[in-house]
C-alpha cells in the first residue's frame, strides 16, 4: 500500500474566500493513505470527500481549515476506514457529531486553534480507540461531547490550557483508559471523576500542572495503573486523598510539602504496595524519576512539536500495550 500526495498545487477550483468546490480527492491505484498539505482550505467541503475509493488514512496537514461542513465526517466518509488526521490548521471548534457513525479507529485533531467541543461531538463511533486534541486552547474539557464510545482508551490533550478537572468529567470511558493532561493550568481537581474508575484501570498524566492541593477523598474508589503529579507545585495532601483505591505507579514532587505530608505518602505507599517516585525527596530514598524543567509547558506553542519528550516515549509505548 503506497500514499497519494497532494503538495503545494491547487486541489480543484476556489471562490474568492478559497473554498474548494466541486472536486472530488482522488487515489493512485494501490494507495490507501491520502495526504494533503499546504493547501488553502478555509472550509473543509463535503464534495472533496466523496470519493469511491477505499483508503485507511486521510491527512490535512498545515490547509489553513477553520470549519468543516456539516455532515461531512458521517455518511461522506464511510469508506475511510482507520485514521482521519486535520492537523496544524486553524479549527476553533469541534461542533456537534461532527464525527459520527464512523468505523475510523483514530481522529487527530492537535495542533489547531480549538477552545470549545459541543455536545456530542464524537458520537457512535464505536470502533473508536484514539481522540488526539492535543496543542490546542481548550480551557474547559466538556465530558458531554463524547458520546457513545465504548472502545475508547487514549484522549490525548497535553499542551491546552484547561484549568479544573469537574466531578465525573471522564465519565464517557467503560474501559482501561489513558488520559495525558501534561502542560495544562489545572489547579483543582473535584472528587469522583468517574464513578467507573473502580472498574476500569486508569493512567493518569497530569505533569506539569498547577495541582497544589490533593483534597479529602479526590482519589477515592478509583483504580489508577500511573497517577502522574510530577512537576505540580503541590502543599497539601490529605491522609483520605485516596481511600479505598489502588495504585500501582505514583509520581509527585516533595518541593513544597511539609515533612509530615512526605511521610504520610511513604506509609501509605507502604501500606498499599505502590510505587512511589518521588523528585526532591532523598531523605526517604524514594525513586527518583524525572525533573522537566515547568519552562517545557509552553502554552504559546502550537505545532506538533512536543517539548516533553518523557511523555512521547511513555504514550508510544503504552499504545503499544493495547
């Protein structure tokens, strides 16, 4: 199977705001990825997609796309069948099912201008594995806008700007799930994230956050495989952050905790057979797992280029365990 490259030239006729209308992508015989860079696509039209062919990934790359036609990624694109990747253009919203009733198994959406997703935006796709909406400027993560997913297990949204994770806001996952929230602004945490969590085993990248408080019962009930609070300037644990829960991989920072919050986390590391990492704490002989610079959570950044390199090595492997 080979890629058809579309590169540089003009993909079909434009009006004045440079739409593309009228044409249709076409596919060298044997291909079954098409890519499509450096175009001028302000609105992603329905007819480009109308294809014949069979192909397993479509790539829009760097097309200057702010909004995509309604209905497009529903019955126009049945006959892609892995991957649809809209990335480094300049979305600023996923509106509602935008992507619906597809067997695709990835949508990537990094690198845009996303603040808000609607309600339901990724619904039914049941063979759905990966949503990637990473380097974008999302403040609030609506758990509404995922709707009927059972086989969802990676949400890639490292470099966005949210600010608070809501009560039961990862509540759409029925299955081992990973989340990377690397390089956000979250300060608070709400308990009770997703009432699943007893069920289902999490893992949890939050490095490089604001976290400073881990409250009563924030953790509780839940079944974490990695809770990653590295590079958080954290001050105030509970002893009940994390009551009737199991871990097996706890990472933080001791900069700022008193020794009597040091202490009670390596008891309960102890008690509950978790392994600790902890950076800043020698006097308890904790592992010692990784310092990245807070600098390296660039919000301004918005390529593809990810400066927390740790966390690229960490998803590609567990993606690899799926």
């Amino acid at each position: 199977m080979g890629t058809t490259y579309i590169y540089y030239k003009k993909l079909g006729t434009h009006d004045r705001g440079g739409t593309v209308k009228g044409d249709v992508i076409k596919v060298s015989e044997g291909d079954d990825h098409i890519f499509i860079v450096k175009q001028f696509i302000p609105q992603l039209c329905c007819d480009m997609l109308n294809s014949a062919s069979e192909f397993s990934t479509i790539t829009f790359d760097t097309c200057w796309i702010r909004e995509i036609e309604e209905e497009c990624f529903s019955a126009a694109v049945q006959h892609v069948s892995k991957t649809i990747k809209i990335i480094n253009n300049r979305l600023t919203s996923v509106k509602k099912r935008t992507f619906r009733n597809l067997q695709l198994k990835e949508i990537l959406l990094n690198g845009n201008l996303i603040q808000t997703l609607e309600d339901e935006a990724f619904f039914n796709l049941t063979n759905l594995g990966t949503i990637d909406l990473g380097y974008n400027r999302l403040k609030v993560l609506n758990p509404e806008a995922f709707s009927l997913l059972p086989n969802l297990e990676n949400l890639i949204l490292q470099h966005n700007r949210i600010q608070a994770l809501q009560a039961r806001v990862f509540s759409f996952f029925s299955r081992r799930a990973y989340i990377l929230l690397t390089c956000n602004q979250i300060k608070r945490i709400e308990g009770g994230l997703n009432g699943m969590f007893s069920q289902i085993t999490l893992m949890l990248e939050m490095s490089g956050n604001n976290v400073e408080e881990l409250s009563n019962g924030v953790f509780s009930n839940h079944t974490f495989g990695i809770l990653d609070l590295a590079n958080n300037p954290l001050k105030k644990i509970s002893p009940s952050f994390c009551e009737n829960c199991n871990v097996e991989s706890f990472y933080f920072s001791c900069r700022y905790l008193t020794l009597e919050d040091v202490q009670m986390i390596a008891n309960w590391g102890e008690d509950y057979r978790v392994y600790l990492y902890g950076n800043g704490c020698p006097q308890y002989n904790m592992t010692f797992a990784y310092e990245s610079p807070q600098a390296t959570c660039n919000q301004e950044k918005s390529s593809g280029v990810c400066f927390c390199l740790f966390y690229l090595g960490v998803l590609i492997n567990v993606i690899r365990m799926f």
